[in-house]
C-alpha cells in the first residue's frame, strides 16, 4: 500500500515545499529538510529557549550524578551502576536530537544528510529501547533489595552487573538496525521535508514512495515485543514488591520499604507515559495539531534526561548527602 507524504497529508502550503525541492521526482535524496516546528516557525528562538535550559540542565545533573557515583565508595552497588547506565544513555539521547533542534530554531540550519538522518534515527531509537531495559534492570534490583535480600549482594554481584548492561548495549544496537536499512532501501518522491526538529521515524517512512508495511510491521513487533515486554516485567517485579511491602508488620516499615522504590516509579512514569501518549498522537490523532504531535515527540526525548537524576537527587539519601558535602565544602 503506497502512503502519501506526509508533509503533503498534513496540507503544508506548495510554496514552502518548492523553496526547498522542486516538483521533480527523485529516488535517492542526498539530504532531508527538517522543519522544526511547524506553523511555529516565526517563534523559534523563543521555543529555543526552554529547550536549551532542560539540555543544560539534563547534561549538568547528568554528569554530576556520574561524578558523585564515582566518587563515593559507598555507592559502589547494583543500584548506582543502574543509575550510571541510566544518565549515560540520557546524555546520548538529549545530545542526539538537540544540537541538530538548535541549529534549525537559531541559524535556520535546516537540511541535514541523509545518512546523517539514518544515523540520527538509529542513536534515537536503539538508546531509548537500552533506556527502556535499563528501567527493567534497576525494577529486578528494587526486586531482589526486597523480597530476598539476603541474596542481593551474591546475585547481583559486579560481574552480572556488567554483563547486564552489555546484553541491553547489544538488545538496542541489534534490534533497531533494520530500521535504517529499511529506511535506506525505500525510494523517495515528490518531497524531502520532514515535518519534525529530528528524523523521527515514523515521518521518515512516510516520504518513501513505496509498499511500506514491512517497516510498519517491524516497528509494531519491536514496540509490543520489546516494550511490551518491558513493561510487564517492570509491572511483575512491582507487583511481587507490593506483596512483600503490603505483609510487613508496621506502617512505617512499609512507607520506608516503599520509598526505596519511589524515585525508580518516578523516572519509570516520567519515561514510558510521555512516549506512549506521543505514540497514539503520532498514530490516531490525525484531529491533534501537527506542532502539538511534534512538541510531543521532542518533549518525550528531552524531558526524562532532565528530570531523571534531579528525581533520584531529590529521593536518594545518600546522593544529597554527598552533593550537600560537595557544596559546603566548595563553601569553606
């Protein structure tokens, strides 16, 4: 089944297409157009603004998270290594789509290689499923902290750890090839603008003037299969926690208990409801403004890395207390 364009369904003006391409068709396009925003053109040094902030803070409280993680032996554990994957892969995602994004809203900097885009498509992709892994690994470890933890230390031992986080490296960088060979294999028409600040899939895809439900299947497989089951072993390991929390004698062992889990519930909440309300807008809300679908899809990348460590920050007792003895000591 051939599919329209995108920039074509949507009813961009001809106009600003033929700035950028002309009518003729081609099949193998040396560079895609980003948009940005569209409609939201004139405002884009405005929008800039927000989104330099949360990248700045996202790659400051990302790398203070690594520092004080290393620093400190006594967060030498499951946990923090967890959590060091965790901002290592917020700062590839955030610093895969923003550089690009400010370049569009400050210096018009629009057009950007195709294999360039393929590149871009495939950083974004294969780190938010290792993201997504990672957030199951730190729900076994909440898991194995307290329904056995007696075996913690010997089960999640240092080794395991490491091999853990190489098996997510490879599930990621694995699965998500086929998307840009796809993509590459696809022959293009009529246009190369893609209404976005990245090269988001989905929009990618649609540009091809060709059967493209092999992409579309595998994109669906990959997202229930591997998200899906993310998913379900986060909401296994939670449910089994609940049980063990729900059987302890008193009230305040149980609130104790359940806030070693809070900050992890938070960056689980803060990851997958963004992403999955952009997914459904991209998907079923042909009725939702193309600029709001497209605040949306960069929102839900840029977001989490902000907020993920300023939540374990804030909920984590022994990261305040050493950021608090990083900054009196700084003080005297």
């Amino acid at each position: 089944m051939q599919e329209t364009p995108l920039c074509l369904s949507v009813g961009h003006p001809v106009s600003y297409s033929m700035s950028y391409s002309n009518s003729t068709d081609f099949t193998n396009p040396s560079t895609f157009i980003l948009m940005g925003i569209p409609g939201l053109e004139a405002a884009h040094v405005w929008i800039s603004i927000p989104f330099c902030v949360i990248y700045a803070i996202a790659i400051l409280a990302n790398f203070t998270i690594l520092f004080i993680v290393k620093m400190e032996p006594s967060l030498h554990g499951p946990m923090y290594y967890f959590l060091c994957m965790l901002a290592v892969t917020d700062l590839v995602l955030s610093t895969s789509v923003l550089p690009k994004m400010l370049s569009i809203f400050w210096f018009n900097s629009r057009e950007i290689n195709f294999s360039t885009c393929l590149t871009q498509m495939y950083f974004i992709l294969s780190f938010f499923l290792i993201e997504s892994g990672i957030l199951v690994a730190m729900a076994y470890d909440r898991y194995v902290a307290i329904c056995d933890p007696l075996r913690h230390s010997t089960t999640l031992t240092n080794p395991v750890v490491a091999k853990i986080g190489l098996a997510l490296l490879l599930r990621g960088a694995v699965l998500v090839l086929p998307y840009p060979f796809l993509a590459r294999r696809w022959p293009y028409c009529r246009t190369n603008i893609i209404p976005n600040t990245y090269c988001e899939h989905i929009a990618v895809v649609k540009l091809a003037c060709a059967d493209i439900r092999l992409s579309s299947y595998y994109s669906l497989s990959v997202a229930f299969l591997a998200i899906g089951m993310d998913v379900f072993f986060i909401a296994v390991s939670y449910t089994q926690i609940l049980r063990v929390i729900f059987r302890l004698p008193t009230k305040d062992s149980r609130f104790k208990t359940f806030g070693t889990c809070g900050s992890h519930l938070c960056v689980i909440l803060a990851f997958y409801i963004p992403h999955l309300f952009a997914a459904l807008t991209q998907r079923f809300g042909h009725n939702v403004a193309l600029n709001l679908r497209v605040l949306m899809s960069n929102m839900y990348l840029l977001v989490p890395p902000m907020i993920n460590p300023i939540i374990y920050g804030a909920k984590t007792q022994q990261i305040r207390d050493r950021l608090f003895q990083l900054f009196t000591h700084k003080g005297t």
